[in-house]
C-alpha cells in the first residue's frame, strides 16, 4: 500500500504522475482560458483540470494547468504573483518622448486604484492593486508605440494601466497587445509548451507506447511549492497529516532555516513528495529548542490517504487497551466492565469521556442541598403574574427523570462507529414513519 507512494516525483508510475501533474502552457491567442483547459482534459482523458489565472482570449503566455490531483493548488496559484510584458499605442506622439514615457511608467508603481475594463466578467467596482515593479523595454514615438515589462499582483488589469498611462502623459493610449510571462512559481523558460506538444505527447503514448514525451511536457506538482520554505515529516506521520491532524515535534525530521510562526510552509516526505500546505505554529529557533507542541496546522492537504501506513494507536497505553479489548477486560468501546483490573481503572484517564461529562448537562441539585417541592404541571398564566407582582420568579421545574435518561443514552452511544450511528438513525426514521402510519389509520377508522 505504501510502496506506491515511497519514491521520487519524477519516478512516479504514468498513471500517478500524470493525475498529479502540471503544465506550463504556452496559451495561444483566441481561444479562452476556459476552452483551452478543456482541451487538455480531453487529450490526456483525466477527470478534472483546473488553470492558475484567467488569461483573456486575445493574450498568449503562461497559463499554468493543474491535473486531477494537482487542480489542489489551484486557489494557491490564482492569487501569486503575475509578470506581463505589454505593447501601448498612444494616441498621439509624446511631447518629452521616451524619457516621460518612463517617467509615468515609473509612477505608476505601488498600489494603485483600478476599475475592471467595460467588457468585463466581474462587477465593476474600485479596487486597489499593486504594482510591484515596471521597466521600459522600447518606444517608437513615430508610431506611437511602447513595450514595457511589469510585475504585479494577481488580478491587476494591464488593459486599465495603460488608459492610465494615457491619461498621465495626456495623450491618451490603449493596450495593443499582451503576453505573460510568468505566473506564481513558473515563467516561459520553466519548460512551457504548446497545445501541439501535449497533443503530440499523448499520440506517442498512445501509438507507440512512448511516455518519455509525456514525461517531458507534464511536471510533478512539487515543481509549483518550490517557493515555500519546507518541512520534512517522518514517514510514520505522514498519513496522519493526510487525514488533516495537526503536525507535532515528534513527527518532525528536518526542516528549514527563517520559518516565522504563521508563515505559509509546504510539508514534505523524505522522498520529497508534497503532503500538505500548511501554516506554520513555531519560529525556526522554537523548532529547533522544543520537545513538544504543534509544529504546523494543515491548511490544504495534498497527497492521497492511505497511501503511507497508519501509525497511530501504536503507543504503548494504547497496544494494552486493544489487548484488553479481544480478552473481554473492557466492552469493545473500550469502556470498563466488570472483569476491568482496577489498577486500569484508576490509573487510565479516557479524555473522550472526560469531555463527554463536561459538555453533558448540569446537575441541578447537590445531594446536601434540600430539593425543591416537585410541581405536577407547569405554572398557570395567573400564578406568573401573582410572581411577577410579588418581584419573585416562580420555583424551577425539577426533571431529575428526564434528565437521567438523556444521561443514558448518551451514556449508551457513546464510541459508536459511524455506521452503527447511520443504522440507529434509519431505525429511529422507520419506526416514527410506522407511527405516523398508524396514527393517519387510526383518524381514517374515526372518521
């Protein structure tokens, strides 16, 4: 069951690399993004792909596509960092040329005020985006043209910065062409590829059996986290962290230097798979100085279950209670009975129980505190005004009955498996589906 998943990314079977895989497309202009990644689902015959950032149908660039396992990421990817490199007609020749052009360029950093272009898919509403750097990379002032490069933040509008930068130069100008060429961790020289290329992949594949093209056009999705600090987990806390339990210092291996406490880290296997992204609870020097305490809390998980051994309940308290449990010393919930040694039930703390009792209801009265006079009925409307009058509230209503039977029930489903709690609730539905249906008889036969 394990050995699947012990090895490296690259030295996956085709079947698991691919449905956890990455492609670095070159998107070409005109189709959508949307169209785009629903070809690719249909040539590689997967069951879901996912993109890292719409690219309108006119762009071309970087348009990174997650496969099955991989789409995980997506909502990561989305929200990185983005670089473009666009062409601006202005609308008439620039009075200072190519010094004011890169003068505005240059103001046009930091955070700014955009609203979406008209044709737009989204509410068109002002919203503040950053412009993290921006450089000049030619200008015709004859033809009214400038190329530039910007790094910005997800979700800027190119097409909006340069009707800005018309209006800054006084001019006024537009966005006559544009390419990405980088998206969160990827840019075009990180292996891109062309539709053409992933096509002729699959062909290979499924002509010649040849998956080393594949191999070349698809990337692990370990290559989108490479720019998160890591943290390695022993292999026996590794499915743990699958099924989403926090990750503490004895599950810990390595990790690296400059993790600040709730930074974003990557949770990492020996072999270098991805297991989880998760934030971070502890500094590198607290990793480094302490014994205990949670190391990190999961924030989206990665890896399949089950693909590492459970090893949980193997501590030594816990190998005794399942011991006990076959020879018949405690009930198969794990409860005390009447053949339970009394050391264990002395010395064993069961925390579920303790937290059971303490969200269990209160009692009302303490044995050496007289009871209060039982009442047959609940009070009548004048004898709650005669209170109210008097500035007294009336006595409370004492249900140590109803209250013992709730304790005993919860008492009784207490450890039950969820199939066991499925199978008493399609009981309990039958049997009041019965009544009902006797009860609708019943008024039929009286009328």
């Amino acid at each position: 069951m394990g050995e699947v998943a012990k090895q490296d990314p690259h030295a996956r079977d085709l079947k698991s690399y691919i449905s956890s895989g990455v492609i670095n497309l070159d998107k070409p202009s005109n189709p959508s993004s949307h169209e785009v990644v629903a070809w690719i689902k249909r040539i590689l015959r997967v069951e879901k792909t996912g993109h890292s950032g719409t690219l309108d149908p006119k762009v071309t660039g970087c348009l990174i596509v997650c496969i099955d396992r991989a789409t995980r990421l997506v909502k990561s990817q989305q929200g990185a960092g983005k670089e473009y490199v666009a062409v601006v007609r202005f609308h008439d020749k620039l009075p200072g040329g190519q010094a004011q052009f890169a003068r505005a360029l240059e103001t046009l950093t930091g955070a700014l005020f955009q609203r979406p272009p008209l044709i737009s898919a989204v509410k068109r509403q002002l919203r503040i985006r950053t412009i993290h750097e921006s450089r000049l990379i030619e200008f015709d002032n004859d033809r009214h043209l400038g190329v530039f490069w910007v790094s910005c933040e997800a979700g800027t509008y190119i097409r909006t910065l340069c009707v800005h930068l018309g209006l800054l130069l006084g001019v006024g100008a537009h966005m006559q062409e544009l390419r990405r060429v980088r998206s969160g961790a990827l840019d075009e020289n990180d292996g891109v590829v062309t539709l053409h290329d992933v096509l002729d992949a699959q062909w290979m594949m499924d002509n010649n059996r040849d998956e080393s093209y594949l191999r070349k056009v698809i990337m692990p999705l370990e290559t989108l986290l490479t720019t998160y600090k890591r943290i390695v987990v022993k292999d026996s806390a590794v499915n743990a962290v699958c099924y989403g339990a926090k990750l503490m210092i004895p599950g810990l291996l390595r990790f690296e230097a400059g993790i600040d406490v709730h930074e974003e880290v990557v949770l990492i296997t020996t072999k270098g798979e991805a297991i989880a992204l998760g934030i971070a609870q502890m500094s590198t020097v607290e990793l480094s100085t302490c014994d205990h305490g949670v190391v990190a809390k999961v924030k989206r998980c990665i890896m399949e279950r089950d693909l590492y051994p459970r090893r949980w309940g193997m501590g030594p308290v816990a190998l005794e209670k399942k011991k006990m449990k076959s020879s018949g010393k405690l009930d198969k919930y794990g409860r005390p009975n009447d053949q339970t040694p009394a050391t264990w039930t002395s010395e064993y703390t069961d925390y579920n129980a303790t937290a059971a009792t303490a969200d269990g209801p209160t009692p009302i009265a303490d044995k050496s505190e007289p009871a209060p006079a039982p009442l047959a009925e609940h009070p009548s409307k004048p004898d709650l005004a005669a209170a109210a009058t008097n500035g007294t509230s009336p006595a409370p209503v004492a249900t140590p009955q109803a209250d013992g039977e709730k304790d005993r029930k919860r008492k009784k489903r207490e450890g039950e498996t969820p199939e066991e709690r499925a199978e008493r609730k399609k009981r309990k539905k039958e049997k009041k589906e019965k009544r009902k249906s006797k009860g609708g008889e019943a008024a039929d036969d009286s009328d």
